[in-house]
C-alpha cells in the first residue's frame, strides 16, 4: 500500500480480502471494532462481509479502497495487490 508492504492479502471466491486495520490505517478511516457483537465499523459504517482468519479481521479490498478514493492494481504474474490513496505518487 503506497509502495509499502502490507502483509498477506487472502482470496475468497476469486476477491482480494486484505486486513481491515491495515486498510483503515492506510486510508485513514477511522475503524471501531465491536467485540460484543463481532462487528466493524469504517468511518461509522457497519462492515457487511468480514472475514476473521486466525484473530485478524479481513475485508474485500476493492469495494472498500475505491469508496474511498483510493486506486487498486494487480500484478498477475507476482499475485500481488496495489492500492495508491489520493496524493501518492
């Protein structure tokens, strides 16, 4: 994320899920998780389809990072996911 490593990505049914602390940090959008519930929120928006794998929260990339202004790429050849925020070069 902005040229940054950002740790494993993970693939669902052919979408790219990525770690949503990573991804609202990267964004910075405010996430508040709900334990009681084991339930997101982005900016206040609750988060439809997370997927918990081995404690970490990871929610679909694209849908999440182009709501936000952000642009997404994908490597095929190395299987690796980009994504540049406003401002990033």
């Amino acid at each position: 994320m902005n040229g940054e490593n950002a740790g494993k990505a993970l693939l669902f049914d052919g979408k790219t899920y990525v770690p949503l602390r990573v991804l609202a940090n990267a964004l910075g959008i405010p996430l508040r998780w709900d334990y009681a519930k084991k339930v997101a929120y982005l900016n206040n928006r609750k988060l439809q389809s997370v997927k918990l794998v081995e404690r970490t929260s990871y929610v679909q990339l694209r849908p999440i990072a182009e709501s936000y202004g952000a642009e997404i790429s994908w490597d095929a050849k190395n299987k690796i996911a980009g994504l540049k925020t406003k401002g990033d070069k």
